[in-house]
C-alpha cells in the first residue's frame, strides 16, 4: 500500500479510536486502564483487553502455561490499577493450523492455575485459525462501585508518588532471557526472568487502594512512561528520585555490574507493579496496608505545577531516559 | 511441531476450553452465543466475543467499512440470540505495520456509523502489530434480566421451527463475490454480496422473542448445523420442511438455475438471521412481532423426540447436508 504509514501506537489510539469512544462516558477517553461500564445502580462492571501475539510479546520456545497466565495476568493488572475485583474473562485464540494440540493443554492449565489462583473464570471465547502467528487477545471483567474506580487522572499538587514491589525487574528478566545481562548470580537470573514470564498482578493492592489513592496505574509501558500518564491525563508534572526507587537484589547486582542498566530500570517495561498517587498524610494507611499484604510500598516522588516527568539522580541531575514509553507497535 | 494436531474447532471447544469454564455457571458451558455475568441483583451483563483473520473470514480487498461492520455485527448477532439489548464493546486489533492509515481510517469509519445504527460505544481497546495477517477481535456486551435470556437449551417437544428473514444468502453471496453465481441479475448478485459483507443482526428480533421464543441461535454456521447445536444442547431432534424454508429472490434464481445450491442455502453459515423454537400457541404473538418489526418470520419446522436434524424436501426424502456446520479452523 502506497500512502500514509501508522503512527506509534498511543497516537493511533489518540487519532483513530478515541473519536469512536467519544461518546461513551465509561470509556474515559481510552486514557485508563480499563472502562467502567454502568450496568445496575451503584454497580459499575470494569472491563479490558489486551492482545498478544507470538514473535513479539512471547516466544515459541515460552512454557505454554507462562504465556497463557502472563495473557490473564496482564489483563487482571489493568483491573487492579482501577482498584477492581476481577470476575472472569473471555478470550480469542487464533491458532496456526500446525499448532501442537499439546501446547494447547499446557495453555489451558496455565490458565486453570490462575483461575483457581485470582478467583475468575473463563466466560466464553472464540477460535479461528490463522498462516501467521498465533495471536491471542483476552478481555477481562471486575467490578467496582461508581466514582470510586481509580483512575489515572486523579493525581493533584502536593501528593506523593508510590510504587509497589520492586521495579526495573521486567525489562531486565528480558534481558536475562536474552543471555544479555552479566554480575547476577544464577538464581538472581532465574529470578528476573520469572518476573518477566509471569508477572503478578496486585489485585489485593488495587482494592485496598480504593479511597487512599488519588491516581494509579499499572507500570506495563515502564515506569517513566506510566508515570506520564497519569501526569499527563491528571494535568500535574511528577518529580521521581531515582535512589529511591525499589530495586530486587539481583537487579541491584545487574546494576552494579553496569550502571548504564538505570535506564532499562526506569524507562523499561513489564514490572506490573502498581504506581500511584496520594495525599502526605495517607502514609500511615499505606505502611500499614503494606504490611497487611506484605508487599513493600515505596514512596518514591512528589507531584508538582506543571507537566511532564523529571527522574533525578542524588545531584539533582536529569536522568528521564529517552524514548520514555516504549511499546510495541 | 510433532505431536497429536488439533482438532476441529467444536471439538477443540469442548475439549480444552470448556473444562475452564466448569465452574462459571453463567459461561453456559460454551456452548451458547454468549455469556451472561451476574452484575447485580436483577442484572445480567451478557457478554461475546468473536475474531476475524485477513485471508480468512475477509480479504485484503474487502472495503475496510464494510469488515468493520461485519466484525461488529456478528458480535450483535450473537447479542441479539441471546435476547440482549447491546451497550457496547472493546476491540483488539492486531495490525501489519506496513498497513495504510487510510485502511484504518475507513475501517473506523464504518464503526463510527454501526454505533450510530445500534446505540452501541466503544469502551476500550489494544493495539498491536504482527508480521502476519490483520487479526481483529471484538467483545460486545448487552444487558438482560436474569433467566430470561434466550437460551440454545430451551427447545421442547412439540415446539415448532422458526427463522427470520431469508436464509442462504450469506453462503451464495461469498460465491457471487467469487464469481461461482449464474442465473442471477446484477442486481441480485449485489443484493446477495451485501447479505455476506454486511449482515444485519436481529437486535430488535432478539429483544422480542424474550418471553416468546423457547430456544434461539443465530445462524452463522449454517441452518443445518445452528439447529444442530439447538437440538444437541436442548436434548430434542429437529426436523425441518425444506419446501418452507424462506429464500430471498436472488437466491431462488440462483437455486432454479443450479439445484445443486440447495446444499449450500441449508447447510452454509453466515446468514446471521435468528433460528428459533416456540410453542405452537405462540404463532400469533409471533405473526404480531413480525409486522411490527416488518421483518418475517417463517415457521419451517417443529421438534420432536429424540436427537440431531433432518432436513426433508417435498416427498420426505431427507436432504441435510453433509458436513453441516464447517467453520473456519
């Protein structure tokens, strides 16, 4: 074809779908994690889809079973950044016609697992067959209570900004998948590669952030550029201090062995862990729903005036990577 | 790959999926045309999800409008045949990067207008690119009350068999597209093309049968299979007049020029009208309906004791396809 190419990704959502979900109240603009969808009197349904495809987000070579529970968990991730309980999800494979049937099985019980693990179940789906690789796209449901999902937007002046877990663990399990990374022992490498493959999405978090945090989202585009959009749809600019950002031991080993890895850290994406905003005095609730969940949380920056991201070093330097936001398409 | 290859795609269904949705009481097992999620007391969210490959179920030269509705409307249809009203859907879409921006602007342009049309709205959605064929899947939501959904079970002995509209046209308008089609005018070659490209889903039909209609399926696999399905999951054996069946005026020109077609008009798919069961007592509300929708409605047959289908033509001879209910995969 012979006119105008695609644009990346968000400005093809911004320029060609966002007009369509104009006039759609719960669909926030296509600017959340997920849509809310009125369906009763103070019960609103949660709802989001992501699509995968073989060559690009997994390989053939990938445990069958990681890249079905990754497929679900992506997806149980966005609900949790709405502050959703996760019921259940449909999905749609398209399926070489070569395909092995047991590489199938090995899908469907890693799907079992998580189902059994997060509380949902399998809706309904669809199967189509496909020459090129196989795609596989999964549409999940929660629900919330109206006007208090969490949003990207609700960011405001003078919160702080938090993460959960530890970050930087998905870009740099890629590259200990690739043979790329070097100072982490062995298990520190089998460490972040898990946190690649299988990510764990913080369904219990999200929940109890509901009516703590002002603006959350889940760092799937990496930290920078999460971070952005919440600024960005909340009108505010967010000021990060990169030492304080929670790093796992072996990504600190991988680190030291080559400083330059900061920037994978922070600009990196995959870690699916949670980023949100609240007011300074939320602090004690947030330490002590940390330790009811006994998952770390970190307060790592502050919102200011303004618009934009600033990571800065311990000089006050700089260090946003470039490209912030990387994604595929 | 070199193990046990996969199997048709019901048999697939059955085998590997529908284990994962044991214990979803509203997935229905898999095996009706939607799912239906408890929201709220008194409050269904009925719920579909269907996936289109380029160079399978559309070609590279279809009009992208045309695709666009398609893929929409045979996630309504699926609605319809469950008696929902729709409220909207999310879409993935996988694209080529080397795919046109005009390809997408049309395509969402045809989107732009079904909304309108079906009071529907887009509530979120992926984007990502592959090396292969454009795949696109869409989930679509209604709402119903709960236990009055159509169901494909509900057929019971001594109703009788109803479709709407005319049946065949989806199945010989792919061969008027493909040049297979003698004995018709331009005109109904056009009329036949448009049937197959832009199906019409029976959203208000579906909306009245509620209450009226037994058992319901919209047609997609081909009248020959889609009462299969109805029989199978309701326990009871179809029998249909194949004298009665309703066809359209090009189709009757293409029948009189080449009987051979009839297997094609019974056992083809992608008619997208409703087949449905009712009790006898019934044909007059249903006679009512009809008028007031201006669309008809025709009784081809009834249901009796025992299991599967049989088509009879004139002299009782049955006639049901071979093969009946091929689908893609």
């Amino acid at each position: 074809m012979t006119g105008q190419r695609l644009p990346p990704e968000f400005q093809l959502i911004a320029e060609i779908f966002a007009p369509l979900a104009a006039g759609t109240p719960g669909a926030f603009g296509l600017t959340d994690d997920a849509a809310a969808i009125e369906v009763a009197p103070g019960r609103r349904l949660i709802v989001t889809v992501d699509a995968i495809v073989e060559g690009i987000h997994f390989l053939p070579d990938d445990p069958p079973a990681d890249v079905a529970r990754k497929l679900l968990r992506v997806n149980l991730s966005d609900l949790a950044a709405m502050g959703a309980r996760p019921i259940g999800y449909v999905m749609a494979t398209v399926l070489p016609t070569d395909l092995d049937r047991a590489w199938l099985e090995s899908f469907a019980s890693g799907l079992a697992d998580d189902q059994a693990r997060f509380g949902v179940g399998l809706y309904g789906g669809d199967t189509a067959s496909t020459p090129g690789p196989m795609t596989l796209s999964l549409t999940a449901f929660g629900d919330a209570e109206p006007g208090r999902e969490l949003r990207r937007s609700g960011a405001r002046l003078g919160d702080r900004i938090w993460v959960s877990g530890t970050i930087g663990d998905g870009a740099l399990g890629l590259k200990a998948l690739r043979g790329d990374l070097r100072g982490v022992t062995v298990d520190g490498l089998a460490y972040l590669a898990g946190r690649y493959r299988v990510p764990t999405p913080r369904v219990a978090l999200g929940q109890g952030l509901v009516g703590l945090a002002s603006g959350a989202i889940d760092i799937s585009d990496g930290l920078a550029a999460d971070l952005g959009h919440v600024c960005e749809t909340s009108g505010v600019r967010g000021i990060v201090e990169a030492g304080r950002v929670p790093l796992s031991e072996p990504a600190r080993q991988a680190l030291a062995a080559e400083p330059a890895l900061r920037a994978d850290i922070l600009g990196g994406g995959d870690d699916y862990e949670l980023l949100f905003t609240a007011p300074p005095a939320a602090a004690g609730r947030l330490a002590e729903l940390a330790r009811s969940l006994d998952l770390p949380l970190t307060e790592i920056g502050r919102v200011e005036a303004g618009a934009g991201v600033a990571i800065l070093d311990e000089s006050g330097r700089d260090i946003t990577p470039e490209r912030a936001g990387f994604r595929h398409f």
